[in-house]
C-alpha cells in the first residue's frame, strides 16, 4: 500500500514549539526529579502491601478460631504505627543525635511540620517519609508471628508501640541516620540496604523473648495446630515476593543501576530459596509442600535484603539456597528446645537475615571493596567488613533482647499480656473480637 507523503506547513511547527517552551522552561525549573519521585511512590505503596500480604500469610498458617485476630496484628500496626511514625517516629529516627548518639530528634519532623515544601535529591521529603514509614509498620507486625493465639490485643496494641519507640527507632538511627554510629562504623558502615539488621534480626530476636516470656499455647507441640487455609498463606507469600521488589530496590533511594541490581538480587534469592526448600522436602520427604515454598520464598527474601545492592548473581543465588538450609533446619530448634514461635520468626527472619547479614562481606562485588579500600585510605577485606558486621550484629541483638524482655514485663504488669485459657481454648477471634473469620466456629 503506498503513502502519500504531505508537506508540514513550517507555521504548525512554530506553533507546537511556541506551546512547548513555557512547558520546558517550567520542567527545567522544577526541583523534583519526576521519575525517581514516581517509582519510590510505587515503592511505598509496595512496601505497604507486604503488610496485607504478610496478614494473608500468618493468618492462613493459625487455626480457624484465630485467624482474624491474627491478620488484625499485622492490620493494627499499619494504624498504630502509622500516626506514631508521624507524630514521633521521623524524629526519632532521622533526626540528629541526641544523648550520646542513641537516637534522633528533629523538631521539623515533629508532625512532618517542617517538611512541607522539602525537596532532598529531587525527591519530596513527604515521599522519603511515607517510605520509610512503611518499614516501621511491617517491622513490629513480624514479631506477632511469635506470639500469635495467645495474647490480649489491648496488649500486643502497646507492646508494639513501645517497641516500636524503644527498639525500632533506636536500631534505625545508629543504621541507617547519616549520623548514626554504625552508619559511619569502619570504612563504609554496616552493610544494611533494607533492614537485615533494623527490621528482621530486630523482629526475630524480639519474637523469640517474647514467645519465651509469654510460654508456650495450651497443647504445644503435643496437640497439632494445623494451618487453616494454605491457599491464603500461598497468596500471602506471592504479595510478600512482589512488594520485596519496592523493599529492597527502593532502598537505594533512585532509579538507576544501584537499584536494577537490588531488584534483580531480590528475585534470583528468592527463586533459589524457594527452590532449594522444595528441593530438600524433596529429598527428606519424598514431597514438596506448598507450606516449603512459601517458607523458602521468604527465606530467600530475607538474607538478600542487607546484600541486595552490594552482591551479584552468584552470590544472591548462593545465598538464597543457603539460606532455605539453615532455616528448614532451625525451625526444628523449637522442637527440641519446646519453645512455642508459633509461625517461625525467629526461625526465618531471625536466622535467615542474621546470616545474609554476616555472610554478604564474602560474596561482595570487587568495585564496592575498592571504594571501600579508597574510604579506608589503604586496603579493605571481606574480613574487615565482616567485623563491622559482627558488631552490627551484636548491638542489634543486645538492645532488642533487653527492650522486648523490659516491654513484655510492662505490658503484663500494666494492660495484660496473654489471654487466660478459657479465652485461648474458646479463640482469639470471638473472645476478643467478637467476630468470626469463616461464618462458623471450630476449635480444630
């Protein structure tokens, strides 16, 4: 079929640029970069759907009689924290140090009062805020994994915002404030992109005191407590994959190559991870569960957030597999030591991340060792990494064992922490909530 071709009369063109000029000449004016800005607007709003998917997956892993108030931990930490990560929480975390460096203040970020018209590298600071925030929601809603069908809601509502104030906004300041002690800690700072050590070593460490402080539900482990509904727990898992994408690559704060290699480390870890889980059921079992693929998604998931943006390839598939063998076999701790982590946070992120965290310095990519060696002012080895990571490790896990141990003891002696056992034997979700999850009730 030919084409007619038709002259372009030299007056239109003029109008078009006469129309387009004052347009550029706004765009090369604005502060804000337009596309980094969009995708951390996608990255939050990922992040926030990891707290929805994470109530699918504890929720479908409890009994029937617990499945609502399960899924209302996670749900109640999106309300709870989302008004105190306003109020205080900003501040706390990103602000300067004050008293001696153990957390921050910034009396702009009281409210988000002083933020309004606040651009940082072409982002609005609203953005970076509301990002960040959604850290501290899921970060809290990690450790009801722990304790789930056991305690009073009233409780857990200020277990979590103490532990929040007390643990969460302390661990993030020393990590991730640019004043923060472990941020400038040896030549480059502890290694953290997405919360290895401020969300999931925090989160296990603490779930595992409490599940120890609260003791044990009634019948564990001698009386099976089977999962209500693994196809929830399944959807759950998938929401966890997809938002992990805006957790890890968004925490390089752009949108170029910085957060094309997180994005990429996040799937092949977790892909491995699943894969070697299913892989070792496999072998032990002769079956492959669903309830392991989802364990080994998120097995995965969890070492490669502190390694995203500092490994490659081989190194995110290494670590995912290993990573899936370490937890399928920490999980059987709770066994032989008869502590009750009802849904495994100690077992997965706890252990998971905590190895991602001290075994991503041997799996580093050479241009990040030589940056660091020309921070250093001479030379600089995975095993001069590996101690700020030690250290990293071990602040994390003293200031979260203490704090949850001092909150757990508040909380019972103030509101009450564990539900009596005629609430736990009737169900979390009629005696506290006055609902039922299925429309029918079972004690199964």
């Amino acid at each position: 079929m030919s084409m007619t071709r038709r002259r372009v009369p030299v007056w239109s063109v003029l109008t078009v640029f006469a129309t387009l000029a004052p347009v550029a000449a706004l765009a090369a004016d604005d502060p804000v970069d337009h596309g980094t800005t969009a995708w951390m607007m996608i990255s939050t709003a990922l992040v926030l759907l990891m707290v929805p998917g994470l109530a699918m997956f504890y929720g479908g892993l409890v009994r029937t009689k617990n499945v609502l108030s399960t899924m209302m931990h996670s749900f109640s930490a999106m309300a709870v924290i989302g008004v105190l990560w306003v109020v205080c929480g900003y501040s706390l975390t990103f602000g300067s140090s004050i008293l001696g460096g153990a957390v921050g203040w910034n009396w702009d970020y009281f409210f988000l009062k002083g933020i309004d018209d606040v651009i940082v590298d072409g982002i609005p600071e609203y953005i970076l805020a509301m990002f960040q925030g959604k850290f501290a929601i899921i970060t809290p809603a990690l450790i009801s994994g722990a304790i789930a069908e056991r305690v009073l809601f009233r409780g857990y509502v200020m277990f979590i915002s103490l532990w929040f104030l007390l643990v969460y906004a302390p661990l993030c300041h020393w990590v991730w404030a640019s004043d923060g002690w472990l941020f400038n800690a040896g030549a480059m700072g502890v290694i953290d992109l997405a919360g290895g050590l401020v969300i999931h070593v925090s989160a296990g460490v603490s779930a595992l005191v409490a599940a120890l402080y609260l003791g044990a539900r009634r019948g564990f482990p001698k009386t099976p407590m089977l999962p209500n509904n693994l196809v929830m727990t399944m959807t759950g898992a998938g929401l966890l994959w997809v938002g992990w994408y805006g957790f890890n690559a968004g925490s390089t704060l752009g949108s170029g190559l910085d957060t094309a290699r997180a994005l990429t480390m996040t799937q092949l870890s977790a892909a491995s991870g699943a894969l070697t889980w299913l892989a070792i059921e496999a072998i032990k079992f002769r079956k492959a569960t669903a309830l392991g693929m989802a364990s080994g998604i998120v097995a995965g998931l969890v070492v490669i957030t502190p390694a995203a943006g500092v490994v490659q390839p081989v190194g995110a598939l290494t670590l995912g597999a290993l990573s899936s063998l370490i937890c399928f076999y920490a999980l059987q701790l709770k066994f032989r030591f008869g502590y009750d982590d009802s849904l495994d946070c100690f077992g997965i992120h706890g252990v998971g991340s905590g190895f991602g965290v001290l075994a991503l310095p041997f799996f580093l990519r050479d241009s990040w060792l030589q940056e660091a060696a020309a921070a250093a002012g001479g030379s600089w080895t995975a095993l001069d990494q590996f101690g700020i990571q030690v250290m990293g490790m071990a602040a994390t896990v003293a200031l979260a064992a203490t704090m949850t141990l001092l909150i757990c003891v508040i909380v019972n002696k103030t509101v009450g922490f564990r539900c009596d056992e005629e609430t736990e034997e009737i169900g979390l979700d009629q005696s506290l909530h006055g609902e039922e999850g299925y429309g029918f009730m079972t004690t199964r």
